[in-house]
C-alpha cells in the first residue's frame, strides 16, 4: 500500500508497510527524465499509479495539466491545453478514470485514452467511484452524482420520496463499488451542528448514521 504526498512542489510515494519515502520521477512525452514538478497527487488503490499535476518549471513539461505517472517513471499526458492549473484530482482506486475542478469550480471527468468532459457547470468535493463509473460532488448546499454510462445527474441529498434536506448538505464522498454516497448535512435550518448521512443510490434511501 502506498500514500501519495506533496511536499514542496515534489510528489513522493511514502510505502505505508516499510516505512520508505520515494520522490518521482518521471519522463515526458519527449524522453526528458527529470523529478516530478508536481502537486495536488492521488494514488490507486495498488499503488501502482499516481496522478498529479505539472508545474511546467523545467521547461520540457506543459504547464497545468494532469499526467498519469506509474512507480517505473512512465507518465501519460491525460490533459492539453488547459488554461488552470486543475485541482480537486481524485484518481479512481481502479487507476483507470480520474476527475478534477478547475479553479472556477469547472468539474471535468477523464477516462484515460479519451479527452476531458466538462460534467457540471459548478462542482467542488469531487469523488469518484473505484470504477470510475460515478462521480459525486458538491455545489451550493447541494450533493450530487454523475453517472459516467449515462451521463445523468441526480441530487443526493432527498429521500426516496424526493423530499431534500433542509439547511444545506456537502462534502460527499462516494463508495467504491458506486452504490452508496457519504456526505454531512442538516434535518433543518435550525440545526446547530452537521449529521452524517448515506445515501443508497439502488434503493434511492437516505440513512442518517
């Protein structure tokens, strides 16, 4: 198992079993191999890929994109042309899709070998499921998923019934296998304090836990 850290500008993967800390390297498209200029890294659930994002110092890697690098230093470019840098990133524990918010809450989902898709006009909180299959997030005291297959969107936070919570609901996260969304949220506007709930996406039922 492995842990993806930023530090300084530099991505390291710590070896949560031995204890041993790794700085990246990685080589772009055009064979420079040099320390990975990066921030903001998510890694699988293997460890055996990392997603970051590029800084463009050396001169050799475009700046504010996104690339795939694997513990052997081979990196894919996933993005090009972006205008910000990209924040958010959230790689999907199956390493094989990823999503990530510009710095105008622009949520954009990826699946490697295809380009970026824009999936809201506004999204924060960004989560997506070990499949990359769906991707939840949050938007102005509302939750959401976004069904990468159908490329739907529904609310999270209201009950079978359709009834919504009241007093706003936020910071989702989604499960692996994409059935059931986490987030904190209020009964009412009244409440004094945020309350855990679940949220079935089969079954459509909301569970305060």
């Amino acid at each position: 198992d492995g842990v993806a850290l930023d530090l300084a500008g530099s991505v390291f993967v710590l070896d949560t079993a031995s204890g041993a800390a790794t700085r990246l390297s990685y080589k772009t498209e055009i064979g420079e191999r040099q320390r990975a200029n990066a921030s903001r890294p998510s890694i699988s659930a293997d460890g055996s890929k990392v997603l970051a994002t590029s800084t463009g110092a050396s001169g050799f890697t475009p700046r504010n994109q996104l690339w795939l690098i694997d513990r052997a230093g081979n990196a894919t470019q996933l993005t090009t042309g972006l205008p910000q840098t990209p924040r958010d990133v959230n790689l999907a524990a199956g390493g094989g899709a990823a999503v990530f918010s510009t710095s105008l809450a622009e949520p954009y989902y990826v699946r490697f070998g295809a380009e970026p898709r824009q999936i809201a006009q506004r999204g924060w909180f960004l989560s997506i499921s070990g499949d990359g299959g769906k991707v939840a997030y949050w938007w102005e005291c509302d939750v959401y998923v976004w069904d990468a297959v159908t490329g739907k969107t529904s609310q999270v936070n209201r009950d079978a019934k359709g009834v919504e919570l009241k007093g706003g609901s936020g910071e989702p996260r989604i499960s692996g296998n994409g059935r059931y969304v986490s987030f904190a949220g209020y009964v009412s506007s009244k409440q004094r304090y945020m309350q855990a709930w679940r949220k079935d996406l089969a079954k459509g039922t909301l569970l305060q836990v």
